[in-house]
C-alpha cells in the first residue's frame, strides 16, 4: 500500500487541491476493494501543527500527522496556497528538510499549481523542468532561475517529481498518477467519474498574454507599448532598434532578460491574443480575423496559433465563441 502524505502548508491553501487528492486515491481505493482486491493507497494529511484555519476561518484541517512523527511516505504532495509567495516559502521553511528527507528516502513529490513555489524552495527542482499557473509564471522565473519552468504544460514528470498546471488542473496530474499506480481502466474510470478530459495537455488555450512589464528597463517597455499599440502593421527588429535608439544585439538581449520572450515572440503572442478575443466574441471568419491582427500568411498564422494556444484557430472558435456554442 502506497503511503500519500499531503502537507497541509501554513497560509490560504486550497481546499480544494486537498480535498479532490484525498477524494481521487480514497475513491481508487474504494473501487478496487469492491473488486475484493486489497486497497492501493493510504492518505495521511501531515502538519505543521494541530489545526489549520483556511477560507478566512470559515473551514478547519486537522491534520493526522505531524513532521515530526514517524513516517516513510511514498509520495510527498504539496498544495497550492495562495498569497504573497516570499511570505508564503518562509512560513512553511520547516517542511522543506522534511521534504528533502523524504524525497531522499525514496518518495515522489507532487506539487499542484502554485505548490510549486514551496517544492522550488526545497531545490529539488533545480536544473529540471516543472510547471504551474501561467499567472504566476513571471514570479516563478524571477524566484527561481534555476528551474526550467514550462508554463505551458499542464503536468511534468522528472525523477520522480511531478507538477502540474494552474487551478483545477491538478486534477488531469492526479489522474496521470493513477493512471501510473492503478492502471489505465481505473484512470479512465476515475476521469468518467470525476467528469476529468483525461487527454488534456496544455495550458496554452487558457493563457491570456497580457505582456511582462514587472521590470525596471523603461526603454523595453517603451517598446512593448509600441508593439501593443501598432501590431497589426509589420514591426521589425530593426525598426524598434532605431525608433528606441539601441542597437539591434542590446535589445534582444534586454528584451528577453525583461520580458522571457525574443522580440518576436512578443509580437506573436500580441497579435494571437487579440486574434483569440476576435473569435471569441465575434462572428468574423478566420481569415478577417487573421488579417485584422496583421498576418498575411494563413498557414503562418494556423502554425502560429496552433503553437501559442494548442488550438487551430477553427477549433478555438467553436470552443470559446459563446454565439456559435449557444
């Protein structure tokens, strides 16, 4: 039997990543003793003390295990817990020996959504690639360089560390996990029970790209502005280069210090977000909408919108356009 200890972090932690771990494996458990076979999991929720308060005090854990006590997990999984993330690593430093310890002792980690601020702080993600919420993707870079975040995915596995995605993505990581240790019919029974898309992912169809500008570099974010403002014309390197008196090296280079995109990752992005407003609200036909945000190309804009959102621009479409769902 596989030992999950879920840590219960100090903070607003989501209920709901705990309650739907515990529900998920509890439920696999449940399933399987039906068919008179021994239950696969055991779920401990581990504290850093007796009684945290979520929801503004409107709910109560209790954990039933603290760091202190003896135990050998087979699986270490963290929670996101919302707030102020600096404020956050600090009030849960004491789980990260514990973490390490028995990350050491051979348990998996998990961390779900913006949990992966508290697994980074362990330094077990150094060097590896991991996800979270795209809304937090800019923090995460600048708290931790060193980890090769790919903001795009929905879940990574890498020596036994996994995370996922943003928000109730968690759910699609949890699944994989049982998918791993109770098979591929109890995954898919678990994703028809808990109504889970067992195939999703990416991200990418839910990102709204609303540019970088936490950084200090005023003539880059001069720049940005202007491609915001006129990026249905072409703009090339070289004219922002010129119009904001740098030379073309320096601002690529500053470019994607500040902002984590190349100058023309950024164009890309400003035109295939005002694209996907376009077809999300509107009754434009793909090609008006390609030629509003400035391409010209339609197997260059397919190729880049299908890169950016996961999505070709049909699909998006009938996906997020409310009039044509309806």
């Amino acid at each position: 039997m596989k030992q999950i200890a879920i840590i219960i972090p100090q903070g607003e932690t989501s209920l709901s990543n705990i309650e739907a771990t515990h529900k998920m494996f509890t439920k696999v458990n449940e399933a399987v003793e039906r068919a008179g076979k021994p239950p696969l999991f055991q779920v401990r929720l581990v504290g850093l003390q007796p009684e945290v308060r979520l929801g503004n005090g409107l709910f109560t854990i209790k954990p039933e295990l603290s760091i202190t006590d003896p135990l050998r997990a087979d699986m270490v999984v963290i929670p996101a817990t919302h707030g102020d993330m600096r404020e956050i690593i600090t009030q849960n430093e004491a789980f990260v020996p514990w973490i390490v310890r028995q990350y050491a002792s051979g348990a998996e980690v998990v961390s779900l959504c913006i949990g992966a601020f508290i697994l980074a702080s362990t330094g077990l993600l150094n060097g590896k690639c991991c996800t979270t919420h795209w809304l937090a993707a800019a923090e995460f870079r600048e708290l931790f360089p060193e980890v090769k975040l790919q903001p795009y995915k929905i879940l990574t596995d890498e020596s036994g560390i996994y995370t996922s995605g943003g928000a109730y993505s968690s759910l699609n990581l949890i699944l994989y996990l049982v998918e791993k240790y109770a098979g591929r019919d109890m995954a898919l029974l678990s994703s028809k029970i808990f109504e889970i898309d067992i195939d999703r992912s990416s991200q990418s169809p839910f990102i709204i790209f609303n540019g970088q500008k936490e950084h200090e570099d005023e003539p880059i974010k001069k720049a940005q502005e202007f491609i915001e403002k006129n990026f249905t014309e072409r703009i090339t390197v070289d004219q922002l280069a010129a119009a904001f008196a740098l030379g073309r090296r320096n601002l690529e280079r500053r470019f994607k210090k500040a902002t984590s995109n190349t100058v023309v990752e950024y164009i890309q992005r400003v035109k295939i977000e005002a694209a996907k407003l376009s077809l999300e609200s509107t009754r434009e036909n793909v090609n008006e909408v390609m030629y509003k945000v400035g391409y010209t190309d339609p197997k260059a804009f397919r190729i880049t919108f299908k890169r950016l959102t996961g999505l070709s621009p049909v699909q998006y479409r009938a996906k997020y356009n409310r009039q044509i769902a309806v």
